[in-house]
C-alpha cells in the first residue's frame, strides 16, 4: 500500500523522541524514511526500555513506535568517510531532520548551511530543547525538563496547591512536539511547491510545551490572579470532577451544560431531591457548597460500579469518561474500530497510530522498525556505490 508522501525520501538523523516522530508519521503517510544511527550502541533511545520504572516486556515498545515503517542506516557521522555518505544521500533527499546539538551539528557537517549548499530544495528540519538563538540555545533538554518542568505545566498539573510536583510519562510531550515539526516540514513542502526551494524549518520542547499550557500562559501573560488549587474534595465545581466507584475505577465528569444535565445526573444517581436543595438549585449554589455537594455525589458513586455508571450515563448523554487504566488503553473497543490502535503489517501486534487522517490518501501498514544498519548495503547501492566501494567504506569504518 503506498501513501500521499510516496516518493519523498526523508533522512532521519534525530535522536530519542521528538525529532524521530516527524519522520515516523512521514513514514505511515508512505515517505522513504531513512534512519542514521551510529554504528555500535546505535540511538540511546534504543535501551530506554531497560531503565528502572520503565513498563518490563520482552519488545523494545519505545522502538517499535517511533521508529517503524523507516529503513536503517547505521553510519559513522564522526568520519570524513561517513560525512561523504551523508552528502550524497542529502544530495537526492528531500527532507532531512535532526536534533542533534548545535555545536555538533557543525562539527560533523549536519549544519543547516552544509546541507542546503549541496541541495536547495531541501527542507532541513531542527529541532532542539530551548530554542536556536538566546543564552540557553545550546543547553541540553528532554520532555521531563524543557516541555514538562519549564512550561508551568509541572507545577500547574498537580491534585492540589503545595503537592509534589507531576511527573511525565516517558514521551509525553515529544510526541506532541513532533507532529509540530511534522506540520512545520509540510509547509516548507507546501512552499517549496511554490518556490522550487527548500527551507530551514524548527520546533523546540520549550515552544511546545508553553503552547500546550497555553491557556494558563496567556493568563500569565494577562496579569492574571491565579487560584491555588484545592484538593479533589474541595473542587470549584462539583460537576466537574472524578469520583470513585464501587470498584475502584474512577469517572470523571464535565457537564459544562449544567442547567440541563445536573437534573439528568441527579436522576441516574438515584438523588432526584438533589436539584431542588436550595444549596444545589443554581451554579452559584453549587459553586459555595461545592464541598457539600462532592460529598453527597461521592456517596452516590460509591455505590455501583463504574460499568454500570457508565452504560446509564452513556444512554443518558451525560458528558463523562472513564479514567482508563492502560489494560483498558490496550483493549479498547472503540480505539480498534476508529485504527487508533492497529497492527504491524503480518502480526497480531498493535501500534499507536498517528492522530490524524486524510480521505482518501491511505496511511502504509505499519512495519517493525529497523535493526540497527539493517539496510547499509540496500541504501548505498541506491546512492550509486557498488560493490567495491562499499567495502571500502566497510573497511574505513564509515559504517557499522
């Protein structure tokens, strides 16, 4: 099956998340990713798996998601040898994408104006912690730090004012960062179509990460008062808020239309007499009791479980979710009929899709990403090396 990106080739020369991602939703969409890794230990990224926490499998999940549908390419950027290769691939291609620091990026010649010098069409995609200008430009930054921790979300995304503060999942916000970077390589696609040349297009973790908070930014930005949060029992709103049932799962609710379905809730919790309470009557009420009123819908939940719940909100059109485990992630109905979740091409295994569609340009089945310089000798052969050559560049040790 081939894709809307068939016939672009795309060199991967990023490391760990978010740099990767870009060229991994190129790759569903059917672009010819390439991925660049050093010979030996190849990306770190590769044995993040192994590090303590991390959920324990006998598949490199990390891998198999962000880095499938690419071919391997494993290639010594630290020899003049392995530069050469580089140019001459960078010579045909019509994307390239890195995350490598700046000052190394000038170093093994991946610098934006090494590489547009040998192909102006090139769309040359950067993408860094903090930014390619300022003090802290060169300064080294994971999602934990640079989108999680600096953009306030860290200190904002916590169950009540003096918490510790949250921490991330792994990948938590590359992933988002990444499809920015995507978005940013399509436009200068878009205008090289215009043009005929390429561009220098970037993202950084701290851009991202303050345009996700950025509700809470612009308030910042506004002069804005900010209210400590309370704990759950204690929330502003009532009808907004998770409770736990029976069985311990938990649902959140979000009735931003109050008016019409507080009365709905009441009845599905068996506390019709709720509504007509002079301390529930109106949103004012409920706002001033609002601790009241958790108390008394607490109780209320606790007695069903949360697939009963539910079934009787879903029948009533109360806006609700569940707060899904990740075994329930995993075997989520409506997730596999809408290919949120979908399977490598020939196994059983499952992937997380890229989250967006266009009609009529199907995606490619997804493959197993590479070994570490599976491809070597299919990719230099398509650049014009022969067999001599090739040895050659085996012996110099260019590649691995």
């Amino acid at each position: 099956m081939t894709g809307i990106l068939e016939g672009l080739k795309v060199i991967d020369c990023g490391s760990f998340i978010a740099a990767a991602i870009a060229g991994t939703v190129m790759a569903d969409f059917g672009a010819d990713v390439i991925k660049v890794e050093p010979p030996g230990t190849g990306d770190a990224y590769r044995h993040v798996t192994r590090n303590p926490g991390m959920p324990k499998s006998e598949h490199n999940y990390g891998w198999l998601l962000d880095n499938r549908s690419k071919r391997g390419l494993a290639l010594n950027l630290a020899s003049p040898a392995g530069q050469d290769v580089l140019h001459n691939l960078v010579k045909g291609a019509d994307v390239f994408i890195t995350n490598q620091p700046l000052a190394v990026r000038k170093k093994l010649r991946t610098d934006y104006e090494t590489l547009s010098a040998l192909n102006d069409r090139l769309v040359y995609a950067s993408f860094t912690g903090y930014g390619e200008t300022g003090d802290e430009s060169g300064k080294p930054g994971f999602d934990l730090t640079a989108y999680w921790a600096r953009s306030g979300l860290m200190d904002q995304v916590v169950p009540h004012a003096g918490a510790t503060p949250a921490r991330a999942l792994s990948g938590m916000g590359d992933h988002p960062s990444g499809v920015s970077l995507f978005s940013a390589i399509m436009l200068a696609l878009y205008q090289r179509e215009r043009t005929g040349r390429g561009a220098h297009v970037g993202s950084s973790l701290i851009a991202n990460g303050v345009w996700a908070n950025g509700v809470w930014a612009q308030a910042a930005l506004c002069g804005a008062a900010f209210q400590p949060r309370p704990p759950r029992e204690q929330s502003f709103n009532a009808l907004s808020c998770y409770y736990r049932c029976r069985d311990g799962g938990w649902l959140l609710l979000a009735l931003v239309n109050e008016d019409k379905h507080w009365p709905v809730l009441a009845k599905c919790l068996g506390r019709e007499e709720l509504p007509s309470d002079p301390r529930f009557a109106d949103r004012a009420g409920r706002s001033k009791n609002s601790t009241s009123l958790i108390a008394e819908l607490d109780a209320a939940f606790a007695t069903r479980d949360s697939g009963d719940w539910r079934a009787l909100f879903m029948a009533n059109g109360l806006v609700f979710e569940a707060v899904a485990t990740m075994d329930q992630v995993a075997n989520d109905p409506q997730m596999h009929k809408t290919e949120v979740l979908l399977p490598f091409e020939g196994d059983t295994m499952l992937t997380v899709n890229s989250p967006f569609f266009v009609t009529g340009a199907n995606k490619v089945t997804p493959r197993k990403p590479p070994e570490l310089g599976q491809h070597n000798e299919q990719i230099l052969r398509e650049a014009g090396y022969d067999a001599a050559a090739i040895a050659q560049l085996r012996e110099s040790k260019a590649f691995g």
